[in-house]
C-alpha cells in the first residue's frame, strides 16, 4: 500500500510507494561526465582561463591567479546574475503589470573546491571541507555587505545528470536581489508555524524525528542528518545544526568543523552505497535582513540523482519515491555500524 506524505518544510506532497526498486543495486548509477571543451579551466596552471580571482586559500603565500591555491573563488563566466553589468533593455520590453520584469542584479561565484581534476567532495579530508566551508561563509558575508544581495544560496552540482557543466569539484555562491522562489513557501511555512506556535517548525521537526529516530542517519549534540518524512527523491537527506541558528554566516568555527565532518560522512555514506552518483545539494539560509531570526532555521537539502523526474512531478509539483526514507536512514546507518 502506498502512503501520502505531506512535507512540513517545503509544503509538498510525496507518494511513497517502495517495493519497486528499494536497494542499491536497484539503482543503475551511470558515471555521465560533462562533456569537455579543451583544457580544465579549473586547473592548477589553467588560472588565465577564468576570471580574476576574487579570492583564494593559499597554505603559502603565491601570486594571485597563479597556482598554489587549495580552494579558489572566481566570479562565474556565464553569472546568471551580475552586480556589475549593464541591465539588458531588450529584455525590460514588456514590463508591465502582467508580465513583470527586473534587472538580473545580483552575484554568481564558483568555488573551486580543489586543486585535484579529479578529487570529488565525498573524498575531500574534514580539514579539506572546512576550508571549502570557511571560503563560502567569507564570500557569502561580503557578498551580504551588498545591499542589493536580499537572500544568499550556495550549492554543488556533482554528476552531468545534476546539470554540473564541469566534472572538477566546484561549489556556486548565488547573491539574489530577492527571496528566491523555491524558498517561498518554506519562508511562509516557517512563518505561519512561528506565529500560530511561537516555536520555529524545523526544531520542532528536528525534536519529532529525534523522538522517532526512524529516519535519522546520524545526531550528535551540534547536527543532525535524517531523511525527511515526505522524502522527494531517494535517499534525499537533509544535515542541519541542533541548536537553533537562522543563518549559516553566524556559524563558529568549531562548529563550522563539525558540519564539514558530518556532510563528508553522509557523502562517502552515499558513495559507499552507489559509488559516484550525481547529486545536488542545497544550502538554505535566512534571507540577510530577516525580520524574525527566531522561525527560520538554516539547513542543508542532499538531493541524489539516482533517476529522472518526469511528468508526473512536473504537473503536480509532488513526487513518487519509491525508496521509504525509514529504509533510506536504516541502509547509511548500517554503514556507520559496519
Ligand atoms: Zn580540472
Ligand atoms: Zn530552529
């Protein structure tokens, strides 16, 4: 029998229907690399290929845009948003009421996150991703300084499946000139528990799934990883601080170092059950002048892409997983057992 589910945070709705496909062999997990156009850009050696860095790691002091840099960010060659170009006329032709428009302002930076072509995420050492961690949390405070910038995202494509467009590990810091779309309703969700409740809804969700322990994959006293009840995609997880925090640029560094731990554990966790699959994952923050600190709460989304989504997700904006996440949390808890 398959179950709806209702997902707290985001508002969607999800069919859990597993008995089709519910192991990891199950999945076929194709290694599809993006397609190469001529050397890495993200190379060592490769620097007068991109864009000026606007900042770099470097264990010891060397030039600028030259190698030596374990982690470097650069503003992104095709930014989907910019701070600095021009607006584009021909695209404000049909402002109006109805069909409304505004300049694409904003900040798109890549973060290459090693120096190695071929050294993926899961494998980075924990000092490794709290260098990465640290870079991101930087750029994304001076990118908050900008008073254009309303709402920061920062995200890592991983696979050609996961709409990555290099196979060298890159991260992308995204600056809005709004709260992004996607992140609505979970603002409204957000809102609307806090107002009703006067508690914020993912600590409650943290303190349900804690009680339940089901889906969790790991807890400590500072983060807890689980697989969320309504589950859109299988083994999606969701890795989120324990204490109360609206946003990820006030996270201390002791702390900091214990999320880059738990997000290397949960990507080698997924790596061990699939080997190298293509995944997104998302990090979710409170918008940068937040009103109400005290109902949002900042939270990182793992989205592996283990199959395509179709018609039915598109037209619905629901989803059918077909891996329970009670079954999802069982199998990577087994690993750490193991
Ligand atoms: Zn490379
Ligand atoms: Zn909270």
């Amino acid at each position: 029998m398959t179950q709806l589910r209702r997902d707290p945070i985001r508002g969607h709705w999800t069919i859990i229907a597993p008995g089709r496909m519910s192991r990891p062999q199950d999945f076929k997990v194709e290694v599809v690399e993006p397609p190469k156009n001529g050397p890495c850009p993200f190379c060592p050696g490769n620097e007068r290929l991109t864009p000026p860095e606007v900042e770099s790691v470097r264990p010891v002091p060397s030039a600028a845009d030259s190698p030596g840099w374990v982690v470097r960010v650069i503003p992104n060659r095709f930014a989907a948003l910019s701070l600095t170009d021009g607006a584009d006329e021909t695209l404000l032709q049909d402002a109006g009421e109805l069909l409304r428009s505004q300049p694409g302002v904003g900040a798109h930076e890549i973060v290459i996150a090693t120096p190695e072509h071929h050294r993926r995420a899961a494998n980075f050492s924990v000092d490794h991703w709290d260098t990465v961690l640290a870079t991101c949390q930087y750029r994304m405070d001076q990118l908050s300084r900008d008073p254009r910038v309303k709402q920061l995202l920062l995200f890592e494509n991983h696979g050609a499946q996961s709409g990555a467009s290099k196979s060298h590990a890159h991260l992308q810091i995204m600056g809005l000139p709004m709260a992004a779309s996607a992140s609505q309703q979970r603002l409204v969700n957000a809102r609307t528990h806090f107002q009703r409740h006067g508690r914020c809804l993912i600590c409650d969700v943290v303190a349900k799934e804690l009680d339940a322990g089901q889906r969790v994959v790991v807890a400590d006293d500072a983060f807890v990883a689980f697989a969320p009840w309504a589950s859109r995609l299988p083994f999606e997880l969701c890795v989120l601080p324990r204490p109360h925090h609206a946003s990820f640029l006030k996270v201390p560094p002791a702390e900091r170092r214990r999320l880059a731990a738990h997000l290397r554990d949960v990507l080698s966790g997924l790596e061990t059950l699939f080997g190298d699959l293509p995944y997104n994952w998302m990090l979710h923050t409170a918008p940068i002048h937040e009103e109400e600190p005290r109902a949002l709460h900042w939270h990182i989304e793992i989205l592996p892409r283990l199959g395509p989504v179709g018609g039915y997700e598109w037209a619905t904006g629901s989803y059918i997983n077909t891996v329970a996440p009670e079954e999802a949390a069982a199998q990577l808890r087994a690993l750490r057992g193991a």
